[in-house]
C-alpha cells in the first residue's frame, strides 16, 4: 500500500492541484475517492481529515494534512529530491514565487470563483444580471491584465522555470478554458502562450485524466 493517500474526487479543482503536483514529483500514491454525492466529506470518519469539510486530504504515512495549496508546498518540500523542481528556496526567484503564489490564493482565485458562480447559475438556468457579469468579467480581467505584464517579463510566473506559483493556477485556469470566460484570455498574447505552455504539462494531462476509484 502507497505511504501517500490522496483523499477526494477528480472533479474538483482543488484536488486536482494536488494531483498535478504529486504527478510532476512522479510519486506513489494512493487516490482514495470521497463520494461528495452522498455528503461522505461531511462525516466522519472524513472529518478526522478535513474538519472542514472540503477535497482534499491528504495522508503520508502518519502526517495527515489539508488545504491543496500547503499539501503542494508540503509535497514540494519533503520530496525535493524527486520529479520537477516545484519550488525556489532562496534569493529573487524565491520571492517571486512567493508573491506569485499569493497573488493566485488572494486575487485570481477570488475573481475565478465570481466567474465559476456565474457559470453555475448559467448551468442551472438562471443567469445573472448583465450588469453583475459585466463586473466580474471586469475584475477578473483587471487581473489577467497584471499577469499579462508580468509574463511579458519572464516565461513563468517565478522566473525562468515552472513552479508551484504556475501549478496553483492549472485547475482554475483549465475550468475556465472550458467555458466562454476563455475570451477573457484570448486577447493577452504572454498570458495566452503561458497558459498554452502550462496546460500541456505531462503531469496535468495526467491529471486531468485522472478517474475516481469507486
Ligand atoms: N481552500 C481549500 C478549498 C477546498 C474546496 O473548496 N473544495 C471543494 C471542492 S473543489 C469542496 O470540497 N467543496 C465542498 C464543500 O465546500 O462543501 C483547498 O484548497 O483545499
């Protein structure tokens, strides 16, 4: 049995950010599926995981941790000698990462999930108003707008190489693709040549290739 155990369902985007960074480290392990359709994230003995309530956790041997974003700098860390070097650990490329990895918790993140809700509601049948898409469409643009500079500046979001500041972005970025908010991409050129380089990523293939184990 694998030391790793991934606990979730290969739908959700948070889980996928974790499954993208264990395929870019090429490591064993186990996906356990957590069936959200009959609220099994909600109980016990899941809870014990994720108090929460959300996919992801993840178990490594006798570590049991949640939130995808530090099971990746966990991942990152502990295995660093292993698959795609995921993180800087000193100087300027640090620190770009570091922001980098703010900015996609704390702005991008925030304007996707507007735009996520707007195509859940366009889903359902009730679409919102004019004016309430015309402003998060606005908002998240005024971030890609940011990105567009930057990228103009360097291939990936730290520098010169792929890290975990590109990798948070890959689920959301990939949800999007999907749906007509990929016109909000289309007219930035570096962000446009990053998302086509980031999305063709092995381990994200792999990822998003990823079935439940029901
Ligand atoms: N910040 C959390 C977010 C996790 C999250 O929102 N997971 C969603 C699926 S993508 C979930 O479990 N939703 C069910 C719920 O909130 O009840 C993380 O990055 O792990």
């Amino acid at each position: 049995m694998a030391a790793i155990k991934l606990h979730g369902n290969s739908h959700s985007t948070a889980v996928r950010r974790v499954l993208a960074c264990l395929y870019e480290k090429e490591l064993e392990f186990e996906f356990v599926f957590v069936d959200r359709n009959i609220g099994q994230h909600k109980k016990e003995p899941y809870l014990s995981l994720q108090p929460f309530g959300q996919v992801p956790a993840l178990e490594d041997g006798d570590l049991k941790i949640f939130e995808s974003r530090a099971i990746t700098n966990y991942i990152a860390k502990e295995y660093g000698d292993k698959g795609t070097q995921l993180i800087y650990t000193s100087g300027t490329q640090m620190a770009e990462m570091l922001v980098w990895m703010e900015v996609e918790a704390h702005q991008f993140n925030p304007a996707f999930s507007n735009l996520k809700l707007l195509v859940q509601a366009s889903r359902r049948g009730s679409p919102m108003s004019t004016a309430v898409v015309e402003e998060c469409e606005a908002k998240f643009s005024k971030v890609l707008d940011v990105y567009e500079a930057r990228l103009g500046q360097s291939e990936y979001l730290a520098g010169d190489g792929f890290t975990l500041a590109d990798l948070h972005h890959l689920p959301t970025i990939s949800y999007l693709m999907a749906t007509e908010y990929k016109k909000l991409f289309d007219s930035l050129p570096h962000v446009s040549a990053w998302v086509a380089n980031i999305t063709a990523r092995p381990a994200w293939v792999k990822a998003l290739a990823t079935k439940d184990q029901q």
